[in-house]
C-alpha cells in the first residue's frame, strides 16, 4: 500500500465578466484567476481490491459519485486502465459553496495523485483534458499557476507572468451558494444584456496593474465581478458582509468571489489584512474569517 498527501489551494477571482452565451447554455467568461494559499489537503491511499471509497470531514461535502474527487478518480480509472483500490480522505478547510473553487481544486489534486501513484500512466496532455471535462475551474488548478486569465468557457487557460503578492481578507458568511443557482438567475434576470452594456473596467488594465505592482488602492479600481448584482439579489445578508468590511475593517470595495459566498478585499498587508480579520471576527463572531495571500 502506497500513502500521498497533497495540498489543495483554494482560488479567487479578481476579475469576472460574462461576454456571450453559448448555444448548448454555457456562458462565455473572461476571468482573471489568483491561486491562494488557503488550502484543503487530501490524502490518498491504495488498498486491496478496486474499490474507491472517499471520506470527508465536512458535512455538507458529498461522498458519492456526485463529488467531483470521486469522478476524477474514476475518468482517470477509465482512460489509464488502472483499477487499484483507493482510499481517499478529504480535510477540508476552504469554505463550501463559497466560490473560491475548493471542490475543482480537489479534483486537480486527485487527479495528480492518481497518476502519480499508479506510475505516472498517462501523460500531461491527457489529464489536462480530463480536467477541462471535469470543469472550468479544474482546468485552471491544473494549470498549477498562481496567475491565469480564463477565456471560453472559463476553461480556456492562459497562464498570466505576474510576481505581485497580494493579501486578502476573506469572509465567508456561512452560506452555501450553488454555482448553477446563480448562472440559472443570471439569465433568467437578464443578466447577460446588463453585463454587455455595463460601464466596466477592462481586465488588461488589472493585469498591467498588478504587473506593474501597483498599489493597492489602483488594483482595487478595476476589480470586476458580472455576477455580483445576482448574488447579491438571491442572497441580500452579502451586501451586510460588504457593509461590515468597509466599516469595521475600513477596507474598500469589497468584491464576492466568482458565483459563491465568500466577500474578498484586498490589504497592503499582512499585518494588514490580520487587523482587518480582527475587526470582523469582533463584529461578526459567527462568520468565516480567512487571511490569505497569492500562492506562487
């Protein structure tokens, strides 16, 4: 029996905008991705027989095939022929259903394992595609760039040179938001012609700015998520989560990440972001509070 542990880093978007709809019902994105260093960690184990059996610790995390981990393990069993028996544990630290891409996240991170511990039996442009079948998001950890822009369907993956280390504060308010919910509303609601007609900021501008390591009042300016009004409808306690970082934290334009629950804000900082933490779990005792920084 062999044993791997493997981290299973959490990301943000700092920029996400809806340019188009495609006609099986996906929409088109462009979306700027961050890797963070807040992490689940998963370990893998072979054992006797074939069976695949995952545990987490996480209630609201499902076991069965519904899990992306699960059905990683087994595309990967499907495409390599490699049918060990797998034990896998799942220690989950980033939030459910907050939008910052835990689940795709375990799933890159089992599909690195599984090849590694059956002997590496396929080759990089394989998994890649497994990936991309897998999800948007797990195309973008298997990149395994901190920096990417995500085009297409969001699985379009074109790694960004970016050596700016951010720090941020995350506060994730203890509600589950599924990704389909709000994609679902976003159309019904319109969304799409709002975003396409919308005064917003040009993501090439937040890219030069964090090239250029801007400060971070300037990044802030062209922070963008096409989603955020949607959310913010179906779940009305965010804008009290925006509300409470601009006032007790004194950070500004707080932003929520991708399609989920979690409200980020940039710091100067660490020191910065750990006071502003501070403040919140002060304010709001009963709310996720994370610092976290840019994973390189």
């Amino acid at each position: 029996m062999t044993r791997l542990t493997l981290p299973s880093y959490a990301k943000v978007n700092l920029y996400l905008d809806i340019v188009g709809r495609y006609p099986d019902g996906y929409h088109q994105l462009v979306t700027l991705f961050e890797r963070i260093d807040l992490s689940d960690e998963l370990t893998m184990e072979t054992v006797r027989g074939d069976r695949v059996d995952f545990f987490c610790d996480h209630p609201d995390v499902p076991t069965d095939t519904s899990n992306l981990v699960v059905r990683a393990v087994e595309k990967y069993r499907q495409a390599s022929g490699w049918d060990a028996g797998l034990r896998i544990t799942l220690k989950k630290r980033i939030p459910v259903g907050a939008g910052l891409g835990g689940g795709s996240s375990n799933a890159a991170s089992a599909l690195k394992g599984a090849n590694i511990l059956a002997g590496n039996l396929l080759p990089e442009g394989e998994l890649s595609g497994i990936a991309g079948r897998l999800g948007a998001d797990v195309s973008f950890f298997w990149s395994h760039r901190a920096w990417a822009l995500g085009t297409g369907k969001g699985d379009r993956i074109e790694p960004v040179s970016i050596s700016a280390r951010l720090w941020h504060l995350l506060v994730y308010p203890s509600v589950l938001i599924p990704t389909r919910q709000v994609y679902e509303a976003f159309s019904v609601s319109d969304g799409l012609a709002r975003s396409l007609t919308a005064s917003k900021p040009d993501v090439k501008l937040l890219v030069d700015a964090l090239r250029d390591n801007q400060q971070v009042p300037k990044i802030r300016r062209f922070l963008f998520n096409a989603l955020e009004p949607t959310v913010e409808a179906l779940y009305p306690a965010l804008q009290h989560v925006k509300q409470t970082i601009q006032t007790k934290a004194e950070l500004s334009n707080p932003l929520i990440s991708g399609s989920g629950s979690t409200v980020m804000a940039l710091c100067g900082s660490r020191e910065e972001s750990e006071k502003a933490a501070w403040a919140i779990r002060q304010a709001e005792p009963g709310w996720g509070v994370f610092v976290a920084s840019t994973r390189s």
